[in-house]
C-alpha cells in the first residue's frame, strides 16, 4: 500500500487541480454540516459588520474615515452576497441566513454599532471584529477538507485577501487617529468584546445561545439610534457656502473647458455627501431582499470613489480644495427633511437627468477638450459608473412607486419640496456665501503658468434664488 506522502503523481504534476496535496486531502476535514454552522456565523459577522461601518458613515467627521467605511462596508456586502450564495449550494434550504446564529456574536456588534465615539468604533472595527473574524476565516481554512469543500476555501480566500487590506486600513487608523487615553479609557470594554467571541466558540461552534451567563450589555444597553446629521472634519470649511454655481459654469458654452475642470472636480469632491445621504437610506429602509442593500452599497461606494476623485484632480492640479466650500447643504436638507424612500426618489430623479447629451457624456466631453488627460479618465469612469446607478435605481426605486413616469414625477415633486435656503442660512449667519471660485482658479492658473483669464476669474454666479437642483441641471449624485 502507498502512503499519501509517497505517492506520485502523473510526472509528479500538481496533485488535485492545484487545490492541495493529497496528504491534506485525505486528512477528513469538516462535515457539511459544520461548515454550514461556520459559514452562517461569516455571513453574520460580515452582514452586522457592514450594517456598522454604514450605520456610521453620515456622522463620521473624517473625511478618510467616511470614505473607508463607505469602501468596507461595499466589501463586507459582496462577502455577505457570495457566502449566501455558498450557503445556498449545502443542502441548507430554508436557508435561515436572517436568524441569528449565535447571541454573543449578538451582543459584539450591537456594542460596536453603539460605540460612543469615533476611537471606541475603531477600536470594536479594527482591533476586535475584523481580527477576529479573520482568525475564524483562517481556522475554517485549516479545518475544512481542501478538495471536499473547495468551494468555500475558494470564497474565504477572496475574502481574507480584502480582510488583509480591511485590517492593514484599520491599524493605521488605529494609529493615527485613537489616542492613549482613549486606547486607555475603552481597554476594558476592548477585553469584553474579545471574550465575548470567544464564548461557547462563537464564531466556529454550533451552540446558538449563550452557555455561561449571558454577560450585561454596556453601550448597547441603550439601543442605538441612527445619527442622520452629516458631520465633516475642519477642513471643510463653510459648509452651508452656495455662493458659486458650478454648473452654471460648466454649461456655459462661452466659457473654456480648462476651468470648467476645476468645477467638475468640485462637484465630484462635493459628492462626499452621497453617501453621507444613502448611508441614510440604506439605514433606514429595512426588510428588503439582501440584493437591495448590496445594490445600494455598491452605488454608495461609488459616490465616495467620486468624492475622492475629486481630491485626487485637485491634489493633481495643486489646488488645495479646502479653499473651495465643499457643502454639505444637499444630504443635510435630505436626511433631515425627507423620508428614506423620498430621498431615493430625488436620487433617482437627479442620476436620470445625467443620462442626457448636457449630463455625464458631456462632463466626458470637457475633460478631453480640456487637454488634461487625468480629467477625461475621471469622468469617462464616473459616466459608466452613472449608467450603472441609473440600472439600480430603475432595478430598487422604481418598483417601489410604480411605474417610470409616476416615479419620475414623485422625485420632482419631493425635490420640489426643497425650496432654496439659500436667504435662510445667510440670515442665520451660517454662511456669507463667500465667492470662493478666482482663489481656487488662481492657484490652478499657477500650476498651468497661465495668467488667469479675465472673463473666467470674474464669474461670480450664485445659487441664490436657485431651485436646489436648478430643475434641469445637475445636483450632486
Ligand atoms: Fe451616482
Ligand atoms: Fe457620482
């Protein structure tokens, strides 16, 4: 008889399609069953922990730290979809994906959803949560048959691969943004977090409920209530300022393309306030099928690419972008005056009026007729990536109201609703409505060694008296 180690292989090719040896094929591995119990805990973890990292996006300052909850959560929400999908191929239907497999796994994301503030989120996310469902993830590896339950082993792959980029994000936020008395103040609450996934096996066992005492809640003993109100970090600055009409600029045929950049890349920068408003929605509409919030986080991770887009052109074209008011005025009014399904509609209503010749092909247009190469690839991708939300809404919104006309016309109507407070934030002495634009154009005039031109440099057109979305001009989205 062949033991495994001694046996050859065809010219000694790689054994088992390149998935493992046969010595670790034939050790047995786990049963259907309890990769099932695992998998069910993974597709908890990472559907509790993208419901955080979303449930966080509005009220979070840090611009970097929005943009990376905004792209962790997206990737949380494609682990969820594709161990659903795994789920759904082991004999497992009913497939009871919505029941909570374990309470300790419970009670850790309840906490980490209510953390306090912005270093104890961190610190649950980063420290706790993700490590630790990465060490669960690496276990089942170990422990699952190679050949048997290739599928899986294929899926925990992709997903460590982002984990890594996740926990490697994490650690430096870690870093940079929590200080030692916090690290000091939360250690406690730390330590908790970690015993409690690490009860009765939470993230590999079979037990549903707690063995041991079932530990006191601490934050979470107050149940979190959504933060709607969208926060910046201090170098947003004048964030109510509507004193520059950028698309009136960019639609005016009288003026050059080359400036028209410089809108384009405020726009794109001020749509950091997208997903501070779909984290909004997302959050707030509940009980529709998984592939409704996995839709919607996808086009909410392309709104935060955009904002970035943004910075990155004018970082690019060194202009520095704190000088222009990147407002916050559009999701501030949504959140607050809107219901979720209302600002869905104006969402829906707003990225349709893109799709026209004077929309994303024609922002396409200005960055090649610009002569700025870096331009024209931003909004060549934010075109394509507009044709795909506009696909979405017709997919999630539309059904929702009825038929295309009809939730067209609701859209309008609750956009409608949002008169110009333009006067109102002035009177309240939120804002001047400072011109911001000839600083701004100024400083790009010096990069492109160019005397600013005369015409451009006194535009000073406002939003005062302006429909917040000027009806056929674009807001943001
Ligand atoms: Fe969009
Ligand atoms: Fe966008």
């Amino acid at each position: 008889m062949t033991a495994p180690s001694s046996y050859r292989s065809h010219r000694d090719l790689p054994t088992l399609a390149g998935l493992a040896s046969i010595e670790d094929a034939a050790r047995p591995g786990l049963g259907v069953e309890a990769c099932v119990a695992r998998l069910k805990r993974f597709h908890y973890a990472f559907l509790r922990l993208h419901e955080i990292l979303t449930a966080r996006i509005t009220a979070e300052p840090i611009y970097e730290l929005k943009t990376a909850f905004s792209h962790h959560a997206y990737l949380c929400a494609e682990h969820v979809s594709a161990l659903r999908q795994r789920v759904g191929e082991m004999r497992e239907p009913p497939l009871g994906l919505e029941a909570v497999p374990h309470e300790a796994l419970q009670i850790t994301y309840d906490e980490i959803l209510a953390a306090p503030i912005t270093d104890a989120l961190l610190l649950g996310l980063y420290q706790v949560a993700f490590r630790e469902l990465d060490a669960a993830l690496e276990r089942y590896q170990r422990d699952t048959n190679p050949l048997t339950d290739a599928p899986s082993v294929r899926i925990i792959r992709f997903a460590r691969l982002e984990l890594d980029d996740i926990l490697s994000f994490g650690q430096r936020a870690l870093e940079c943004v929590v200080s030692d008395e916090s690290s000091a103040t939360y250690r406690e609450w730390v330590v908790y977090l970690q015993g409690l996934l690490q009860m009765d096996d939470a993230m590999d066992g079979s037990e549903r409920a707690l063995n041991k005492n079932k530990p006191a809640r601490r934050f979470s003993a107050t149940p979190y209530v959504y933060d709607r109100i969208p926060k910046r970090d201090d170098r947003f600055q004048d964030v109510w300022n509507q004193g520059v009409n950028a698309e009136s600029f960019l639609y005016n045929a009288e003026l050059p393309a080359k400036p028209k950049t410089l809108m384009m890349l405020y726009k794109r920068l001020r749509e950091i306030d997208v997903p501070e408003m779909m984290a909004s929605i997302i959050t707030e509409t509940k009980g529709k099928p998984w592939d409704y919030y996995r839709d919607m986080s996808r086009q909410l991770w392309d709104e935060a690419r955009h904002a970035m887009m943004g910075e990155v052109g004018f970082v690019a074209l060194g202009v520095d972008w704190t000088k222009a008011c990147i407002t916050v005025n559009w999701s501030h009014r949504l959140n607050t005056e809107c219901t979720p399904i209302e600002r869905h509609a104006v969402l829906y209503f707003i990225e349709q009026g893109l799709m026209t010749k004077t929309g994303k092909r024609y922002e396409w247009e200005v960055g090649l007729e610009s002569g700025l190469p870096l331009i024209a690839t931003i909004q060549d991708f934010d075109w394509a990536d507009e044709v795909l939300h506009a696909q979405l809404g017709r997919l999630w919104y539309i059904p929702a109201i009825g038929d295309w006309k009809t939730a067209i016309a609701y859209g309008d109507e609750c956009w409608s609703r949002i008169l110009s407070n333009w006067q109102e934030v002035k009177d309240q002495g939120l804002t001047q409505h400072a011109n911001w634009w000839p600083g701004i154009y100024r400083q790009a005039c010096v990069t492109w060694s160019e005397n600013p031109d005369v015409t451009v440099l006194a535009f000073a057109e406002t939003y005062e008296g302006a429909r917040a979305d000027l009806k056929n001009v674009t807001g943001s989205a």
